[in-house]
C-alpha cells in the first residue's frame, strides 16, 4: 500500500466510524492528528472532489463532511490491499469498519 493510500485510509476510516455523522474539518482533523489544521481542509476538498466525501455547508465557514458510497466502495477496496513493507506485522492505524 503506497503512503497515499494509508492517509487515504486513516480519513476514509474515521468518516466511515461516525455512522453517517457529519463532521467539520477542524474536528476532524483533530482526531486524525493533522497538522497543520489548514492541510486537512485542502485534503477533504480532494477527496470530496473525487466523490469519496459529501460536502454540506451551514453557512459562512462550516463546511462539514461525511463518508460517501464511492468512499466506502475505495475504503473496502484499501483494506483489501496488501500492506507495505514497512507495516506488516504493526497494528492499523484504525480497524473500524462498522458502516461498511
């Protein structure tokens, strides 16, 4: 699994574990440890772009996010995955797949 595909599990895995929850960037970003915060906007904005996220805004400044269907179709696709080299035999970074 290459290093896109791992940050794009730990994000994927964290939406998918809210149950369909909304949840903006910012606390987001603090689950995931992302820093700085302002990145985590960016990556969101991508992966909303490439249909993994939904996207809802509740006025000026509170974008929210939420795992899509595609983005659980690719998270179950990344798990399927082998893992790199240098993480066999260490724990996943998060194994939650309830929603999926």
């Amino acid at each position: 699994m290459n290093r896109y595909n791992e940050l794009k599990l730990q994000v994927l895995s964290l939406f998918a574990s809210t149950q369909g929850e909304w949840l903006g960037p910012n606390e987001a970003a603090e689950r995931l440890d992302f820093f700085p915060t302002r990145s985590a906007w960016t990556y969101f904005k991508r992966l909303w772009s490439f249909g993994l996220l939904e996207r809802r805004s509740r006025g000026r400044g509170t974008l929210e996010y939420r795992i899509s269907e595609l983005g659980r179709a690719r998270l179950r696709w990344i798990r399927s995955q082998p893992l790199s080299p240098r993480f066999r035999g260490t724990k996943p970074v998060s194994d939650t797949r309830e929603g999926i």
